[in-house]
C-alpha cells in the first residue's frame, strides 16, 4: 500500500481515485495491464524512499560542512577521499556495493523519472491534481540540494586541485634549489681556487693531439655539441646524451672533460684537487679498445693521463696520474661498496646504458642518489667555507632514443628532469638490403652472402654477426678454405647453382660498383668472441695485411662501442644467443633469440664508422618489422641475488622499494630476498613484519615460515655473514661455501670448486664434426649427380636415402665412441660423492703442475718472461687435458683473488693460511676431507634438493630400478622431468635425494626434443644432513610426536620415534640415563632444552625427509602457545628440568602426562601454563632467573598438583631448588 503522505502529495485519498485519475487521463488508449500497473505502483513507492535518502544525506554532508573546524583534519581528509564522496567517473565493480556518491546520482535520476511520469498524468487530466506550492516547495528541496552536493564536490575538487599545485610549486621550489645550489657551489669554488690556480702554457700544449688527429676527428657529429654538452655538465648533476652509433660520443666527451679541465682546474676536482672521470662499459673489450683510442689520440702511453681498469687486469691505471678512467661496470660497482660517495671521481659517464645490462641499470639508480647526496653535502660545506667535497657529475649515454626509460622515470628524477642533448647520426650513410625470404639456416645463408660480397663487390672488411663460439669457428674455416684456394680463377669460375639463388643474385644489382676497381684479393678471417684469448682480440683492430681483405666473424661482443678499422660490408644474421634464467623451470639456459630493432641498427652501425657501408639483413624486412623495439632489461631475466646483497651492503634498507630503472616483478625481487635469507646472509624482522601486514601473531604463527609473498615491504637486515658474502664477487650460494670451507681448514679445495663453478665451462665441448662427414658425403654425392643430371633415377634417390643411414650410423658410433675417451680421461678425478669434488681434483693437478714448473725454470727470471712461461704451461697443461685456455686463465685468477680476499681478514681464515695456490703444490682431497667438502657443498646448494621419481607397473606396483634403467627426477621449482648426464658419476648409482648446481636444457640430436640434466650432482648421505645443514626457512615441521597425538596418520612417526629411543637407550649405560631417555619427551641437561621428536619436511611440496629430535625452541613458530608451554611444564613436573622436584613425584595427585592432555581446564593445569607463558620460561635458567626477582614464583601452581604432605615437603626443600 502506498503512504498517506505519497498519496497526499499526489492529490489522492486512495488507490481506486489514482487508478481513476489514470483512466480518465488517457480517455481514448486502452486499458492497462495488471503487469502494467505492478510497475507503476512500485515507481510511485519507491518515491518517498528515495526522498527519505537524499534528506538524510542533505543533512550528514550539510553537517559535514558546518562541523568542519571540529574535526581532525586528516580524519576530515580520509572523509573526502573515501567512497562517501567518491570520484564521479568511477563505475562500482560487480562484486562490491555501488559508493554513496554514486547512489546520490542515480536517486536523482530515478526520482527524475517518476517526475517525468507524474507530469504525464497532470498533462493527461484537463485539472492539475497536485498542489502548486507542495510542487514548488518539492523542486526546492530538490534543486537546493543538488546545490549542496555540486557545491560540496566542486570544494572537494578545488581542495585536491590545490594540494597539486602546492605540490607541483613545491618541486618546481625544489628543482630551482638544486640549480641555484650548484651555481653557488661553482661561483664559490672559482672565488676560491682561480686565486692559487697557475697552469703553464707548456703544460697545457701537451694534452693537445696532433693536427692530424684532429683532421681525422672534426668530422665526428659530437663536436659540433661540444659547447652545448659542457655547459650542461657544468651546471647540472645529470645529464643524458643520446647520440646513435659513430657519433664520437664515448671518445670525445672524456676529451672534452680534460679540455675544460686544462684551463679551469677548479670545475672538475675531486676530493683529492684532481681530475678523475669514469667511464663504464659493459663488455671488457669495449673499455681495453677505447682506452687505447683515446690515449692515442691524446699522444700519450696507455697507463699514464688515460687508463683502463677490469677484472684481473688494473696494470694500466694509476691513481696518482690517470685523468680519464675507463673499466667495467663491476669495477664501479664494486668501488661504490668501499666508497659509497665516490669522493675520488669528478664525472661519472655511463657508456652503453641502452644496452639495459644489470650492472648499468644499478649503477644508474645508485649515481643518481649518490650525485644528489654529494651535491648537498658540497652546499653545506660551502656555507661554511669549506671545500673538502665536490659534486659529482653523471652522463648518461645511449646510443639509441630509448632515453625515456630514464628521463620519464620520477623513481629516478624525483626532483628534476635531466637535460636530454640529442646528437646527430652517424657520419657516414649505410644502405640496408633485405632478403626476399627468411630461412631458417641462417649460417649457410651468410657463408653464400659472404662469398658474394668478396667475388662481386670492391675492397672492404666484412663484419659478420653469427651466434656462438661453433658457428664462428665453422664460418671461419670454410671461408678460409673457400676463397683462399685458387685466388686467381675466382672471378672466371661458374658453379652451378638452384634456381633461388639465381633469382636473388637477380634481385640484388651489383650494378652501382662497376665505377670501382674490383681486385683479386686474399682473405684475412678472425674470429671475435668474449672467451677469445686477448691476444687474438687485439689483432682484430689492427689493419689487415697487403692485398687481404679483412673478415671478422663475431658474436654480440662487437655490436657496440667497437670500432674495427676499414669495415664496409656488415652480414647480420638477425639472431643471437642469449643466458635466459628461466624463472618458473629454476634453470638457465643458452637459446637463440631474434635481436631487437635497435640492436640491428647498432649492428648496421659497425659499417659506417670509417666510411659509407652496406648492411645486408639475412631477413626480411616484413620480419624486421615484427621485431622488438628494444631488448627486455636484463634485470627482467637474470637471478637477482647477488646484486640485492650488494645493496643491501651499501646501505640500502628497502630492496622492494628502491629506485630501479625497471622495476622487476615484486615476486622475483621477494624470491631472491627469500634466497638470502636462506643462505644466512639477510635475518628477518618478525616484529616488523607482523606490524607491516597487521597480522595478529596467531595469524602470523599459521601462516607458516616461507611467508615471503606477503611481505608490504622489505623486512630484513643484512648480517655479519652477509657483508662477508658481498665482498666475495661471485654467486652468494657460493660464496656461503667457501666461508663454511674456512672454519674447517678446507679453503684452497672449496675455492677451487667455486672457481670453476663460477666460469661457462672448462672443458673443450664435444666436437663431432659432423659437418664434415656431412660435406664429404654430400660431395661425393654431388659428384656422381653432377655427371648426367638428366640421369637421375629412383635408385640413385634410394642410394642416397641408404647413405644417410649410414651417415647416421657413422655419427652415433662417432658419439658414443668420444663419450667413452671423455670418461676414461676424467676418471682419475671422479669421485663417487659429487660431481664437484672433480673439480677439486683437477685443479689440485693444475696447481701442481703450473707451480712445481714455476720453482724449476723460473727463479731467476722477469715478470715478463716469467707470464710468457706460464701461458705456455697452462696451454700445455689445457692441451693434454682437452680444457679451455682461456676458461682456465679465468679460473687460475680468480681462485688468487679469492684467497687473496680471505687472507687479508683479520681473524678466523688463520689456518687456510699455511696453502698458497700461487706457489704452493696442492695435494688431492683425502677420503674424509672429500665427506666433508660433500656437506658444504650441501649447506651452499641447500635450495636445489631434488629426489628420484619411482616408478610403477600397469598394477600400480612399484618397481625397483636398476643400473641399467634410467633414473627421473624432479624438484620443488621444476616441473620437468630431469635426468643426471651421462658423464656423472653417480650416474649409475641413482641417489635417492640430491642436490645440484643448476638445471640446463639440451636438445635432443635424435628427436630434437628438449631434455633437462642436473649439473653439479651431489648425493646426500644421510638426510639428517639436510636438517643439520639446511635454513629453516626451507624446512618445516610437524608437532612433537607423543603418545597423546596418536592418530591413525601417525602411527608409522611414532613406530619410527620409538624405534630411535632404542639406539639412544642401548648407546647409554647407566640406568638413570636410560630411564630419562625411555620418553619421547626429554630434557637435555647440557642444552638446557626440551627435546622432542618431529617429522621434517622439506619445501613448499612438504617432502618428507626424516624423524629428527629437535629442541622445542626450534619449533615453536609450528605450535600455539599453550601446547608449547605444555611440554615445558611437563619437564618441570617430571621432574627432569628439576633434579629436586623428582622425589617429590609420588605425592602427586595426578599424573603430571594430565598436563599435556588437550582442552584440559582443570585450575591447575591452566595455572601452571599460564605463569610459564606470561614470563615466557622455558628452560632452567630463566626459572632461576626469575626466582631471583620473586623467590616464590611457581610455588603455588607446583602446590595445586600436590597432596598434604607434598607441600609440606615442597616446602622444606624450596630453598634448596633455588
């Protein structure tokens, strides 16, 4: 039924008058249906509901607004923001209630409507039903408060509106306070040092290059900005030059520093008065090539005004001379954790930042804070009239426009956005060539373009891009073959050739070189990789000899900072391989990925640095196209571990939230926290982290140990352990090891396991070779087709199909047989316990042998001669052992550095000291030391657990393996399949749980599927090793087994509980003792702990590992209180924590087991757990502890379970319990 008040507003008494209203109305239409009027009644109801609502909320926002000034302001704040008064636009989802705010919006719609349809019956009559002045005084209410709300929204709005502005003049105030702070600081330090300053002319005229030099170099692009970029480098702290390959950038600009710094010493100082400025490249060919450039452009020795700085190799730099730096980013990196302000640079420059490497990308978070900090600190010294500290420049340099990433970025440019200066490209053109189609064997297709460049264009070098160190190798001997043989009959020869290669040789017109001379040249081929011998790399810059044409085969290593002399011709395969970590498999492995767009241009850009060039795409420009833009970050793709413990080193609290250029996925940068924690080298902060999430500590308790995905922000803080690992430049995981190493003697053993852990690979890969029995077949076959084409019948294809089963036969034995030669050769360094102890063995053969040839020849000879020696005994030594040379190098410096780092701590590595690798002769690991050396590895490579799958019948009836049979394995991470390689030797063995290095993918040569082997294999003994050795943060529990727990699920843990009492009971021989351990729970005099039995489980899958007796303080994170607290008291009334209290046992009123009963809540149960929970005792020592605050704490609880005479004796001998 409708109100009165409805019905008196609409000019009606009753429901028959309206229905008549309605009638009379619409004279002439037809009746309305039932349905029909269902409807209208409901609009008409729900009309003064609506209109309830909106005088309600007329008067909390009309009550808002007057009683404003009486409430807090934040809490006024939180008000506006809140659903209560939420954003117009916002559109409630399906799962929520719509705000307030909104309902307002659409009330006034509805209540719109039923206007609308009121009007409709008015208009229908020929008399108004409703009232004038109600009608009036209704669209008042309404149009007032409409009013209200507008005006209230619009204040809100101009509220917001203004905290913008506020906020926005605030950091324009600021942006302006950083530039007036270092116009003061250099108005200040002109003032101070031009009036000691004396330069001499002479002096100056050194620095200057000859005229030929700079003949050469006025033809580079960034000259023309000399001006523009030193001004912004003098005014600001950072600043970006985006200039596109062959732009001088990366040689010029440290010149243009040391030119300004020649004539105004004052501008560039560092703390010391000198000029030093860094620069950073990500590659150590790129820092050794350019500082060779820029020395000898500046016409002075390598080492001296220029220098270069990288791992194992700081010969050529000088702190009291070099001017200009360039080094690795690790270097740097490194640095900044001794000197967090870098007081001894002047400029940092940040080469190859669009390259995105890890390194760059922190190194850039770091600089940006560190310029800011350096400039504030200068300001405050200056007024003060002090001049100790200067600021820091940054220049950042991309080669590419993929600059927003660090302009556009406020979590790096809070405060100011740097200038960006923009630089022409190159200085000579480049013409791109596509092909029609894209095929698939990318490496057959360069060789033929190869050979076509060298036969039909003019002189030139030729730069290659191929993947990886096999196919530079096979390009390199092919062409050498190829067109070194019968140089004088090339140009007449005519081979015969598809139909797809006469349309392409078609389709590209060589027309264009007929005005030069084309010569009969020989070809120079060189190789170019990063595991290439330095030697070999530096010939590659040098000009290549009369009458040759230089090629260049290369990886990645050559597509930026690079400049390889008389380059023309650049052959780019589209593809490179690239160290992928794959996050959900937990393995890293090589794959051949396509580049981006702007890797291709950097390629491209190789052929126009010297003169104008010719790029010739092995790929269609539909595919290019397709391409990425840009290349992903490697922090998107890389494990993050070891850099988080470097910041965390640095000073930096939370890793969640730090600056970075990219941020990556939260998860992973949890999950590499998590790895720390793991490790030992970050602890936890459960206070704060219960306060960051508002988790109640019940809540917190249940929700296990591995709470990492819930963490807000960063909990943890880094350790003694974790400064000592951050020092240690390798893998923390690794470094963890050689720390447990140490205290155990063991050090040299566990350096070299590291060591050769840390390089790719030492071992020569497996070569087959065959290709060549591939090419030889194939021209024999060519051979016999080539006589008569027309001839070729269904036999010969049969023949043909007959000698690819051979071929494969050939190659199968050829496999198996190597396979074998590889296993003999390393047996003599297997050992039955891991895969890494061989490595271990190897080097201590290594040693011997490099240091037993040192002391015979080279005693009385120089440094130089000295090293040439070495090279040639570790290139005999790698010879006869089929190893990498340069990998060993690798390995040989590395290993020095690492003792070099642990001998210069002051205490605790005293005994590693009497084992020097770089003299001493190093004897194999014993039996025992190799058990030892087993467990640490374990303790290091805890996280990798994995355990053999086992196998079932058709019935479902396990079956046991053999020798023969292939062992699967899985792991907590990976869902694949994983298998041990066949050269492990615990191959044959099968352990049932293990650890390992890392998983890596092979392609399958027969199937081409993808198979997953374990690396680094190590076998667990005993799985109390993994309790013993793990980090609880990986372990889990189940509650203390005890008769009282004995459900069904638990009978097997108990069976197995008591089956251990009765080796402890047999182990021990006095009765006592025996008595004491004949419970499963126990107390442990010594420990002063309560001991009890668990079952360990092992990962987020809860493998079960084993029954362990642990103490209860160990656990106590798995159980409530109450029942933790219930074993404590226990001990107590037994008697055990107590000796006194044990002859008082047969006064007891009840068993003291009653205790330990569930949901018991007799008086004296409850009170003895409560007061041990209140004070939190839980052992002897706090008891005594606490008696000596209250002599009487407990007397009561203890008397509850006592009968007269029990108190009576409680209380004779409770002077003697304390």
């Amino acid at each position: 039924m409708l109100s009165k008040e409805l019905m008196k507003e609409l000019g009606v008494t009753n429901m028959k008058e309206l229905i008549t209203v309605k009638k009379t109305g619409s004279g002439d239409l037809k009746k309305t249906s039932a349905k029909q009027k269902e409807r209208e009644k409901k609009k008409l109801r729900k009309l003064l509901e609506k209109k309830q609502k909106q005088d309600k909320m007329k008067n909390i926002l009309q009550s808002l607004s007057d009683h404003k000034d009486d409430i807090k302001v934040s809490d006024y704040d939180k008000l506006k923001s809140s659903r209560l008064l939420g954003q117009k636009d916002r559109k409630p989802s399906m799962d929520r209630k719509p705000s307030q705010n909104q309902e307002i919006e659409q009330n006034e719609e509805e209540i719109e409507e039923v206007e609308v349809y009121q009007s409709e019956i008015i208009n229908a009559n020929s008399k108004p039903i409703i009232d004038t002045q109600v009608k009036q005084k209704v669209e008042e209410d309404f149009q007032n408060m409409k009013d209200v709300i507008r005006q209230l929204k619009r204040q809100i709005q101009e509220d917001i509106d203004k905290n913008q502005v506020d906020s926005d003049e605030e950091q324009k105030r600021e942006m302006k306070d950083y530039d007036k702070k270092l116009t003061l600081i250099n108005k200040k330090d002109k003032l101070h040092f031009t009036q000691d300053s004396s330069k001499k002319l002479d002096e100056i005229e050194t620095f200057k290059t000859d005229d030929k030099d700079n003949k050469k170099e006025n033809q580079l692009p960034i000259l023309y900005h000399e001006r523009e970029i030193m001004e912004s480098v003098e005014n600001q702290i950072v600043t970006i030059v985006c200039g596109e390959t062959g732009s001088g950038k990366s040689t010029q600009i440290p010149q243009f520093i040391l030119n300004s710094n020649m004539h105004n010493s004052w501008k560039y100082r560092n703390s010391h008065g000198k000029l030093l400025v860094g620069i950073t490249q990500p590659r150590r060919v790129a820092a050794v090539s350019l500082a060779k450039r820029v020395s000898d452009e500046i016409g002075k020795i390598l080492g001296e005004e220029v220098g270069y700085q990288i791992r194992y190799d700081s010969e050529f730099f000088s702190r009291e001379k070099t001017a200009i730096k360039f080094m690795t980013d690790g270097i740097l990196l490194k640095e900044i954790e001794q000197d967090f302000l870098l007081k001894h640079y002047s400029v940092i420059i940040i080469d190859e930042a669009h390259e995105r490497s890890l390194n760059s990308d922190i190194l850039v978070s770091l600089l940006t804070r560190i310029a800011q900090a350096r400039c504030d600190l200068a300001f405050k010294e200056r007024e003060q009239d002090k001049y100790e500290t200067t600021p820091l420049r940054l220049v950042i340099m991309s080669a590419t426009l993929r600059v927003e990433d660090f302009r556009e970025n406020k979590r790096l440019f809070p405060e100011k956005i740097p200038q960006v200066i923009k630089v022409e490209a190159r200085q000579y053109p480049v013409s791109m060539h596509y092909n029609k189609v894209t095929k698939d064997d990318y490496i057959e297709e360069a060789y033929r373009k190869i050979v076509k460049i060298h036969k039909n264009l003019p002189s030139g070098g030729i730069l290659v891009f191929v993947t990886g160190k096999k196919e530079i190798m096979y390009l390199c001997r092919r062409i050498q073959m190829e067109l070194n043989k019968n140089i004088d009959k090339i140009s007449g020869q005519k081979r015969q050739r598809s139909e797809s290669q006469q349309s392409e040789e078609l389709f590209e017109d060589y027309s264009m070189y007929d005005h030069e001379e084309k010569e009969n040249l020989k070809v120079q081929v060189m190789p170019l990789y990063s595991q290439l011998n330095p030697d070999k790399q530096y010939k590659v810059f040098q000009n290549p000899k009369p009458g040759h044409r230089l090629i260049v085969v290369s990886t990645n290593v050559a597509e930026t900072s690079v400049t390889i002399p008389n380059i023309r011709y650049v052959v780019d395969t589209g593809r490179a391989k690239e160290k992928i970590f794959d996050k959900r498999l937990q393995l890293s492995q090589f794959r051949v990925e396509w580049i981006s767009q702007a890797s291709a241009e950097q390629r491209a850009g190789r052929a126009g640095r010297t003169g104008p060039g010719h790029c010739y795409r092995l790929y269609s420009s539909a595919l290019f196209s397709k391409l990425e833009k840009y290349s992903e970050p490697e922090i998107m793709k890389t494990p993050l571990e070891q850099t988080l413990l470097q910041l965390k080193s640095m000073g930096v609290e939370d890793l969640i939230r730090f600056p970075y250029v990219t941020k990556p996925p939260t998860i992973a940068i949890k999950a590499a926290i998590r790895q720390l924690c793991i490790l030992g080298a970050l602890d936890i902060d459960q206070k704060q982290l219960i306060n960051t999430k508002q988790m109640e500590i019940e809540d917190f308790i249940q929700s296990g140990r591995d709470t990492f995905q819930t963490w807000a922000k960063d909990p943890t803080t880094i350790n003694d352990l974790g400064l000592l690992l951050s020092k240690i430049p390798i893998s923390p995981k690794y470094a963890k090891m050689l720390v447990v190493s140490a205290k155990y003697g063991l050090l040299r053993y566990a350096i070299m396991i590291v060591a050769c852990m840390s390089v790719a690979e030492i071992f020569v890969p497996m070569d087959f070779k065959e290709t060549d029995i591939v090419n030889d077949q194939s021209d024999e076959d060519d051979k016999q087709l080539n006589q008569d084409r027309d001839l070729v019948t269904s036999i010969d294809v049969q023949k043909k199909e007959d000698r690819q089963k051979h071929l494969g036969k050939l190659i199968r034995e050829k496999r198996k047989l190597q396979i074998q030669q590889i296993k003999e050769q390393r047996s003599k360094w297997q050992s039955d316990k891991s895969d890494l102890l061989m490595y271990a063995k190897l080097m201590a053969d290594y040693f011997t042998f490099i240091n037993s040839k040192q002391n015979q020849d080279d005693t009385n000879v120089g440094y130089k001669n000295g090293f040439a020696s070495y090279e040639k005994r570790l290139q005999q030594f790698c010879k006869d052992n089929k190893l990498q040379d340069k990998a060993m190098k690798e390995v040989h410096f590395l290993c020095l550095q690492l003792q070099r780092i642990f001998f210069q701590q002051v205490e605790g590595f005293e005994s590693n000291k009497q084992y020097n690798l770089a003299s001493d002769q190093i004897a194999m690991p014993t039996s025992s030391e190799e058990q030892i050396l087993q467990q640490i590895i374990i303790s290091g490579l805890c996280e990798n657990l994995a355990r053999k799958c086992p196998l079932f019948d058709a019935k479902g009836i396990e079956i046991k393996q053999t020798n023969k049979m292939k062992a699967v394995y899985e792991s907590q991470e990976s869902k694949e399949k994983l298998s041990l390689h066949p050269f492990s030797p615990l191959y044959k063995e099968k352990p049932e749980f293990i650890v390992y290095q890392e998983i890596y993918a092979i392609e399958s040569p027969e199937t081409g599927k993808m198979k997953y082997y374990l690396k680094g294999a190590t076998k667990i003994d005993n799985l109390n090793w993994m309790y013993n050795l793990s980090s609880h943060v990986l372990l889990q529990t189940s509650k203390p087994i005890t008769e009282e727990n004995n459900n069904q699920a638990n009978q097997i843990d108990l069976r197995m509980a008591k089956a251990m009492l009765i080796k402890d009971i047999k182990s021990h021989d006095k009765k006592s003792q025996q008595q004491q351990l004949s419970q499963l729970i126990q107390y442990d005099q010594d420990k002063d702990q309560v001991m009890v039995y668990v079952r360990v489980y092992y990962g987020n899958q809860r493998w079960p590992l084993n029954i362990q007796q642990v103490a209860l303080s160990s656990i106590k994170d798995t159980i409530n209180e109450e029942e933790y607290y219930s074993y404590v008291a226990y001990m107590l009334l037994d008697g055990q924590m107590l000796d006194q209290l044990r002859a008082l046992r047969k006064f007891f009123i009840s068993a003291p087991k009653e205790v330990l009963e569930k949901g018991n809540i007799s008086a004296k149960v409850i009170k003895i757990i409560g007061q041990l929970k209140a004070f939190e005792i839980d052992s002897r020592a706090k008891i005594q502890t606490k008696w000596e605050d209250n002599p009487y704490f407990l007397m009561d609880s203890l008397n509850l379970w006592l009968n007269d005479e029990g108190k009576k004796q409680l209380k004779n001998v409770w002077n003697t319990l304390q």
